[in-house]
C-alpha cells in the first residue's frame, strides 16, 4: 500500500471515531498538557538523537495525530513509535524524500504522525508517550524539533476532541566532528536507528560480551571499565537478559527482546546492544519539589539503551519499553537516609529530575523500578522540608518520608499547613499514590465528580478497587473534610486491597475509649480494625475522636503507618 493510502486510511479511521463517540454539544474533557524532551542536548554527526512527546493530563484518550517540524539541514529523520498499545499508527516512512506523510499541505521538514486505538478498548487516562522520534545528526550546528499541534480524540461519547497549539521546542547542538561512541557527557552513544534502520558495524565475534545462560536466565557482569555488553540474540532469544555494571543492574524481559526481533527482517547473526554509559558533568538540580527540598545523587547516574543490530547493520532501539525493563539500583547505606531516596529520570527539556519511583530493598542496600522508557536514571535522595513544620513537630519526620515518596505536597513551595483539613478526594488520590494503584479511565460512578476534576482518575481507581465508598448511593462529597472514623475505614480497606490480614478484632477494641460509643455503626469494625493494626491511635485522654476533620499531619501519618504494613 502506498504512503498516501495509508494515510488516507489511518485519516478515515480517525474520523470515524470523530463520527462515532463526539456528540454535538457533548461535555469537554479535561485539558491535556504536553511535553517535549530530547534525548541530549549535544550530539555529534552521525549520532542519533531521541526526542519524545509525553501526553500529561490526558482523559479516555482514544486516538490522536500530532505535527512536528524539524530541522532537515541539521538532521535526517529515521523513525517513530507511539508508546500507547491496543491500536495501530502510520508514521511517516524514512525512505520518502521528504519523508512525511502524503499530505501535500506540510512543508519539507513537517511530520504528521496518527494513531488510533481499534474495537471497544477503553481510553488512555493520566500520562502517556504519545510518540518517540529518532533523528539522526547530519551536519553541524543548532538543531531544532518543534511540536506544533496535538489533536486528542476520546472513547467517551460525550466529550469532544480537544486540539491544542503547543508550540513546543527542542534544541540540540550538533559539533562537526565525526560519529564517536560512549561520550557520556553527550547522552551516551550512537545507539541505533528505529523500524527503518540505519547502517552500522556489526560486531565480530571478538567484541561479544560473554553471557551465561542458567535457568532461564542470560546474566552478563561487565568489567568495572566497560558499560556495554553484545550479546548474540539467538542465545539470550526466549529468556530474561539481566546485565550488570558498577552499580546498576539491568533486567530485560523476553517479550521485549521478541518486539525487537518482530521489526527486523533477518535475525541470523542478529545481536542485543545493552548499554548503560554513566554521565559525568551532570548537575543534580532539584525535582518540581519547590523551595526546602534538597537532592543528591545516591551513587552514579546511567544513559540506558538496549538495541537489537542485525547482521546487515540495521539497528532497532527500544526507546519505550513499556515496563519490559527493570532497573535496580544499589547504594551505600552509610551515605544516604535511605527512606528519602527513589528512582529519577533527567528531563532534558526543563532540565530537572522527574519521580519515577521505587521499591527499597534495605536488607540488600537495593531499590528497585519498572520502566515505561529509557533516558537517564540515577538514584536520588529527596530531603524536603517545609517552613511551618519545625524538626521538633511531630509529623516532622513523617512529612519528610511522604515528601520524598510524592505522596503528599505542600500548600504551597514552602507551607504544608499541618492543622489544615484533608479532603475526601485529597485522600483517596493520597492512597491511589500509595499502593500504587492505576488511574482509572471509566466513568465516575459518583454524580459529583467532573470527568476533568484532578482527582476524578484516582478516585475512580479507588472506588474500583473497593477503598472508597460514597456518602450516599451517587454521591461522594469530594470536598468535604475527611472525618476521622472515614479515614480508618479507609485505611483498613487499602490495607486488605493491598493484601494484609485482618486481625478479627470486631468492635472491641473500641471499648479502650470512652467515646467508642459515638463511631457511626457503619464504621465500628473497621475503627476497631485500624486500632488493632497500628493504623491508628487515639488523640488522648482515652478518646478517638471519630466525628472529628482529620488534619493533614494526621493523614500524612496514617498513610506513613499503612505503607509500613
């Protein structure tokens, strides 16, 4: 089929979603914000460049089609991917000069890039890679990459699509030197190309990186000078490739190594590429974490890329991974508050560190994450405090660790207000971050809730996985405070969601108070619950409380005892 009827074809399917789920006068969704990042921001010729549009925001997004405008005199176009499944996109073809789209109205140096999910899948909610462009540098200079429109379709048949105008820039620079490998301060090396491919040097036999496979496990352990590791495909084919190299160790999950090998012609001589190049000269500003907040790298920062070479030189990268990838880190624990660290990665567009997560391992010294893509990782201590909780607080300490988790956040860069109230909503969004649960992209089941409210996703996600419940059958009072017997409900449920073991304390361990009398009957098992865990206590002079607005140090506590358990 040729470009122009591909298009053509990608097009009507995109209409006819139009057609089929936006109705006049329909509700709007909520507004998406958008993100453009590169890979680095210098580059020599020859090298390739990666530059991603992230979609945040985002509400039962169905399809979608976006254009970009890049420098041709600086680079060479050489493929894309969208990191969303269930659906299938066009995407401009390399080997067409220019190589867009058909679309005689776009300029040279114009992509039209579209993507449509297919049947009754559902939306995409929350954040997304709408798309992964790799460029390769072709002369020197200033590059640029710009993100010019976003149209975003829903499944919901209610809500309209939203298109919006970004104007989103990328630069990078290009030096006029020839192509060089493992120039960490530049992002690393040259990589790969995507589903188009792009010429390279197959590897001789010399130059692989010796792999055991045990149990159906590939385990390579690189020496301490080295960062990449060639791996013959056919022998790690079908098993889990976990790598190893200074402090980092890398998992690579068969089915991701299979999607590589699915967009190569020939697999004979084939090779895996996994490289994790550590990056000196890059500085460790702050997250989006505001005023108080202090960081430090907990070790080394790593470039990541796992490529599939085939014999021929083409070379496919596996930008987006889609959680086939899983890093651990480890780290001195002499050196660091080991509650305050998590995984990052680095943003080169706002050149700040994003939140990705963690599970710390401090038996082994080890955190470990499951990526959606590949960028550069590193291993941060988050120390963040604010200016109305002094170190003699309480909550202090407690404040401190959530901080450092993203599960709780200041009224503002410098305040957290304390003796302030939680509400409903602020605390099911507050759990859904804790268990780490998915936003949902379904319907509220509560009246009072707006499709395009901050917290309609988490609170959905709640109620499905049975946390939350409203004040009445449609009903769920999204601004109302947070009453402390709610709360202990609330807890004791993520806690079983989250696969404790009720203890079967009834409603005796109310008879400890002399107002556990007053906790509404609804509520008196899982009160009683909640004390019998350790989830709760009473505020004294042997009382609970339970009609009581539960204040934000009070919530931030319970959450803290929960993620405990």
């Amino acid at each position: 089929m040729s470009m122009r009827r591909k298009w053509a074809a990608v097009t009507t399917a995109l209409s006819l979603c139009a057609a089929v789920w936006i109705t006049p006068g329909g509700a709007a969704a909520g507004s998406p914000a958008y993100e453009l990042t590169a890979s680095r921001t210098s580059l020599n010729i020859g090298q390739e460049l990666r530059v991603t549009i992230t979609g945040e925001q985002l509400v039962d997004l169905y399809g979608y089609d976006l254009e970009l405008h890049y420098d041709t005199s600086r680079l060479e176009y050489i493929g894309m991917s969208t990191g969303i499944t269930g659906g299938f996109s066009i995407t401009p073809d390399p080997n067409v000069s220019p190589p867009r789209l058909i679309d005689e109205k776009l300029a040279q140096g114009d992509i039209l890039f579209g993507f449509t999910k297919t049947g009754d899948a559902s939306g995409q909610s929350g954040q997304a890679t709408l798309g992964t462009v790799i460029f390769k540098a072709k002369s020197a200079g200033q590059a640029t990459v710009t993100l010019g429109r976003v149209k975003v379709i829903p499944a919901d048949s209610k809500a309209p699509a939203v298109t919006a105008s970004p104007e989103l820039e990328v630069r990078a620079s290009v030096s006029g030197s020839g192509e060089t490998d493992g120039d960490p301060t530049g992002g690393g090396d040259t990589g790969g190309g995507s589903s188009g491919g792009n010429a390279g040097q197959q590897p001789n036999a010399a130059a692989l990186t010796e792999v055991e496979v045990k149990d159906g496990k590939a385990s390579v352990r690189l020496p301490e000078s080295a960062s990449t590791a060639i791996v013959p495909f056919d022998k790690v084919s079908g098993h889990e490739l976990e790598v190893q190299a200074g402090q980092l160790a890398m998992k690579v999950k068969p089915e991701l190594l299979a999607a590589l090998a699915a967009r190569a012609n020939d697999l004979k001589g084939a090779t895996v590429e996994v490289k994790m190049v550590p990056v000196t000269g890059l500085a460790a500003p702050a997250p989006t974490a505001g005023a108080g907040a202090k960081i430090k790298i907990a070790g080394v920062v790593y470039d990541l890329q796992v490529t599939l070479r085939s014999a021929d030189g083409q070379a496919f990268d596996a930008g987006i991974v889609s959680g086939g990838i899983q890093l651990t880190f480890t780290y001195d624990a002499s050196t660091v508050d080991e509650s305050l660290l998590g995984v990052y990665y680095f943003n080169e567009a706002t050149k700040a560190w994003a939140y990705v997560g963690g599970t710390l391992e401090p038996a082994s010294g080890q955190m470990t994450v499951t990526l959606e893509h590949l960028s550069r990782y590193a291993l941060l201590e988050l120390d963040k405090t604010y200016a109305d909780v002094p170190a003699e607080h309480w909550a202090y300490r407690t404040l401190k660790v959530l901080s450092a988790r993203h599960v709780v956040n200041g009224v503002t860069e410098t305040e957290f207000q304390p003796n302030g109230k939680t509400t409903r909503a602020e605390f099911a969004a507050m759990l859904v971050r804790s268990l780490e649960l998915a936003p949902s992209a379904a319907p509220s089941p509560f009246t009072d809730i707006a499709a395009s409210a901050w917290y309609a996703s988490d609170v959905t996600a709640a109620y499905q996985a049975g946390i939350v419940q409203g004040v009445s059958l449609n009903e769920f009072a999204p601004d109302a405070p947070i009453t402390r017997e709610q709360m202990a409900a609330l807890l004791v449920r993520a806690y079983k969601q989250n696969g404790g073991q009720a203890t079967g304390a009834g409603g005796g361990g109310l008879l400890t108070f002399t107002d556990g009398s007053e906790v509404s009957r609804w509520a008196q098992a899982e009160v009683s619950e909640a004390i019998a865990l350790g989830l709760m206590k009473g505020k004294g002079a042997m009382q609970f409380d339970p009609g009581a607005d539960a204040v934000r140090a009070e919530t931030a506590q319970a959450i803290l005892n929960l993620l405990k358990k």
